[in-house]
C-alpha cells in the first residue's frame, strides 16, 4: 500500500463517518499521510483528526477514534494507534508494506509520476545569460536547477516550456561588437568591453570565415562582427548547454520584440489597463500600486525604449503563448527585479500571485586544495561551463548544484567531488545503484532473476532493515510532488541519499544470494525484487536530476 492509496484509504473513512451521521462536516478533498520520524510511531501518521475537530465540534481524539475503527476493518492495516491529542498511527501488515515493490517494477521508469500540476502550462526561463561570453558559474547552476526542475514538473503533470532569452539588444551588444573589432584590428579592447581569451578567438573566427571584412568601413566592420560575434556566441552556449544536459524547447530573442513591434505595443496594452502615465516628457509604468519601489520608465524622454519595456513585451509574449505560471531564475544580484516582475504581471491585469515566480540563486564559488579557484584560462576571469565540466564531470556538477536549495550558497570542492569517499554524494548514490546491478548480474548467472511473479512473496520482507527500505520506496511520489510544488529540485537528492543509505543498511543485514549451493528460495526472489525495485527509484530520481545510473563502477 503506498502514501497515496492510504490517504484515499483515510479519505473515504472520513466520508463514511460522515454519511453514516457520526460526523457533521465536509469531508476533506485531500488528506496527508506523511512517514513519522519515530519508527515506534508505525509506518504512516496523519493528522487529519486534528483538522476536522473543530468544525465537527468534537475533540479531536474522538474523531480520530471514528475515523481509525475504520481503518483497522481494512485489508493491510495492521493496527492504528491514537497519539497524542488526536494523531492516528498507522502499522501496515508485512504483505500490504511489500506490494510497494510490486508496484514499483510495475511502473517502471514512470513510478514517482503523479498528476500534482496536471494541466499546468508553465514557462520555466534559466540562465538567459548575455550571448557575449562563455556561460559562468551562475549560470550553471541555474543550467542545473532549472533543467531538473522542468524535469520535475513534467514528472508532476506540468506542460512545461523551458526557455532561454537570447539579450540581443542593447549596449552590451554594442561593447561586444566593439569588444571584437578592436581584437581583430589588433588594437585595445576599449575599457568598457569584452576581455579574455575567447574574444580574440572568435575575432579570428570571423575573419577567417568573412574574407575582406576589414577592408569595410568601421561602422560596417562594426555591425558584422557584433552579428557574426552573436552568431557565434549563440551558437557556443547552446553547445554547452546541451552537452550539459540542459535542454531549451525555445530560444527566444529579444531583439525579435523591437523588431516586431512588440514593445509598442505592450506598452499600448498596459496604457489600457490605466497603469501608465506621462512625466518628464517620458512614458512611465506605476507599479508603485502594486508593491514596487518606485514607478518605472517605459519609454525615456528622446523615445528610446527602456530594458524595462522589454521585460513587460516579454512577459506579456509568454501570456500570449498561453503560458499560465511563468517561472523567472535570476541570479543573486537581480534581488530587485522580483517586485517590478511581479508589478508587470499586476499592471497586465494578472494575479502575480498565480501567474508569475522569480526565483532568486546564490553565489556558487569552486575550491581544490583548500583554495578558491578564480580564473578561467580562456575568459580571462570568469570561470565557465566547460571549466567546471573539465574539472569535475556533468554528474557531479549537476548533482551538486542540484542538492542545495538555490536560495544558498554553495562551494564546489574539486577534491571532494573527484573522490570516491561518501562526502561525495552522488558517487554514494551512482554506487548503490551499481551495486544493484552487480547484485542482478550475479543472480542472473546463477540462473534466476526477480520472477517469477509467483516467486515474489512480499509478507517475507518483513526485517527492520527491509521495512525501512520500503518505506523508502514509496514516500519516492510525494517527494517528487513536494519538489515541484516548492519549486526545489534538492529535496530529490536529500531523498536519494537517504534512500541509498536505507538500501546499503539492507544490503549488509540481508543477504539477497543464497549461499554456495543451497536452492533458490523464495526469500531470495522477494528480496531480489526488492533490489530491483530500489534499483529503478534510484534511477529515477537521478533522471529526473538529469544524472546517470552507471551500472558499473
């Protein structure tokens, strides 16, 4: 019996208690089961009683009692427990906790799907950083975060486009451009450009690739190698980007809205809504009504169009593309965007409660032998995507950027995360997983596998160390839609570990092989189907952090 069918189990309790008159008040449309932290405590506690007391106008103990006499006439309940003022404890029989296994190779690689954000249409927009260099640090941490939390509501039910915005206008461009044609005339990089190695190599680049280009005129020189240069650098982040496992469904260029006339008119838009107003000669947002700390500029006084005015044609496209959650991941030092993002969204007419989030992360810094590691050879003083790939490898870094909530900083340790010690953790949980493979290649040459079905008899894993394990199994569903609902992909990598920690336990106290010569019992399928279903959760979990299983190690 897994959480979800015990909380359905609760659920319709609750309503018979409530049809047969015993109760006067709604029946709840969810009810939560969670795993106590105290084994003594049974398998499952829930504190529904405590919810309902009040409006049935009872204590809650009586109306745990109504609700457990219930639960007790059940099939695989063994026993429940009234706590406290009014927790019902929860004991399955050994048969009802085994059939998690069974269901667990039933569903196979989609155990730990659930329908949580059914029907969601969510736009998940990540890293988004300027095409004029290398991706950072920052941004791959956001690469990680944010490619498994797609992963992760996609898995919860989510329609989820994930989306990258392409900054290709404005004044970084310009100094980018301008960053490249001094490289390539082999003059100085003017001090408010672009420096590092990677800006005379794509200089070369261009010239190689463009005969006669310096024979333009500057101004032409000027605008080609800013185009080839974008080009190019486009072309480079999506490289890392994929060969990082982060995949974009939409790349989407800001310059695109200027050229379409899309800013116009979502400043026409939001002048219907009656949000804007003139001042200065310019053209202003009032999102001080909707918690802003200032009003904003939409259009300055000499016509130009501002950032802002883009940012408010962006989310208005997202709108538009039918998206109804749009999720922001902004660096660390974008703390002020959260209230004037929000304040579009209000000024739009939408509830910037339901239809927009911005997530904010932290600072990520790299450390081997004790000292910060600081430059990048070839950005000049920045480190890179493919830094931190060459360094550590693509699990470990998206493991570890993944195991955090993104809300904290974090240090990479080089040493650490290039070790086979249990400090790095996903080298303990790639482990578990080979060990299971190990243990299903032996049996296989010993002649038997996890069937057949008949084999399997559930009420025989019935150990601690089995019973944990179980557990363990099937609280995987509720992790994954906690993750999504609080939009933290860490909670899947806290949950591997403890499960590869469970499954180790269990690895050492039961033997899963028989010894020498002795038959094949059914103790020994039961148990191998148990490793085959921890097996497929670990796998799992670790797809869903965009990690691999290894079977080998």
């Amino acid at each position: 019996m897994t959480p979800a069918e015990l909380s359905q189990a609760v659920q319709s309790a609750v309503r018979a208690a409530v049809e047969a008159g015993e109760l006067s008040v709604a029946a709840p449309e969810t009810v939560t089961v969670e795993r106590p932290k105290n084994k003594d405590h049974g398998d499952y506690a829930t504190n529904v009683a405590l919810q309902l007391a009040k409006a049935a106008g009872r204590p809650p103990r009586q109306v745990a009692e109504l609700v457990a006499g219930r639960l007790r006439e059940l099939p695989g309940v063994d026993r429940v427990d009234i706590a406290g003022p009014g927790f019902m404890n929860i004991t399955l029989d050994a048969t009802a906790r085994g059939e998690v296994a069974r269901s667990v190779l039933g569903e196979g690689p989609v155990y730990g799907h659930n329908d949580s954000f059914a029907g969601a249409r969510v736009n998940l927009e990540f890293v988004s950083a300027n095409p004029t260099g290398p991706i950072h640090i920052g941004g791959v941490r956001w690469a990680a975060l944010g490619d498994s939390l797609g992963r992760i509501l996609r898995a919860s039910g989510a329609e989820v486009t994930t989306e990258y915005y392409i900054n290709d206008a404005g004044v970084q461009m310009s100094k980018f451009g301008n960053s490249l044609l001094a490289a390539a005339n082999d003059r100085p990089v003017p001090d408010d450009g672009y420096v590092g190695e990677y800006i005379k190599d794509i200089a070369a680049q261009i010239t190689a690739e463009n005969p006669g280009i310096l024979a333009l005129p500057e101004d032409e020189q000027r605008e080609r190698f800013r185009a080839e240069g974008l080009r190019l650098m486009v072309t480079e982040i999506k490289r890392s980007m994929e060969e990082f496992g982060a995949h974009f469904d939409v790349w989407f260029s800001e310059k695109s809205l200027h050229d379409s006339g899309a800013v116009e008119k979502a400043v026409d838009r939001l002048r219907e809504q009656g949000h804007v107003f003139e001042q200065d000669g310019a053209i202003w947002l009032r999102t001080t009504d909707f918690g802003d700390d200032k009003d904003r500029v939409l259009i300055k006084a000499d016509g130009e169009t501002t950032y802002f005015a883009s940012d408010a044609a962006y989310y208005l496209s997202k709108r538009d593309r039918g998206h109804e959650v749009n999720v922001y991941m902004l660096g660390a030092d974008h703390h002020g965007y959260v209230n004037r993002l929000k304040a579009i969204a209000a000024c739009a007419g939408d509830d910037p409660a339901r239809n927009i989030e911005v997530l904010i992360g932290q600072f990520v810094k790299m450390v081997k032998d004790g000292q910060e590691v600081r430059m990048s050879k070839r950005a000049g003083n920045i480190i890179t995507i493919d830094d931190v790939v060459e360094w550590i490898g693509v699990d470990a870094a998206r493991y570890t950027l993944s195991r955090s909530p993104s809300d904290s900083t974090i240090t990479l340790d080089i040493n650490v995360l290039t070790s086979t010690s249990n400090e790095n953790h996903v080298h303990y949980v790639q482990y578990a997983h080979s060990r299971m493979c190990s243990i299903q290649r032996n049996a296989a040459a010993l002649g038997f596998d996890k069937g057949p079905t008949e084999g399997f008899a559930p009420e025989l894993l019935d150990t601690e160390a089995e019973r944990e394990l179980l557990g363990a199994l099937a609280a995987f569903p509720g992790e994954v839609a906690k993750a999504s609902r609080f939009r933290e992909p860490h909670h899947i990598a806290r949950y591997l570990e403890e499960t590869a920690g469970s499954y180790h336990r269990f690895n050492d106290q039961c033997r899963v092989l028989p010894f020498g010569d002795d038959e094949v019992t059914d103790l020994n399928r039961s148990r191998l189907w148990l490793v085959e279903a921890t097996r497929t959760v670990i796998a799992n979990g670790l797809a869903l952090l965009g990690v691999s299983a290894p079977e080998r190690m």
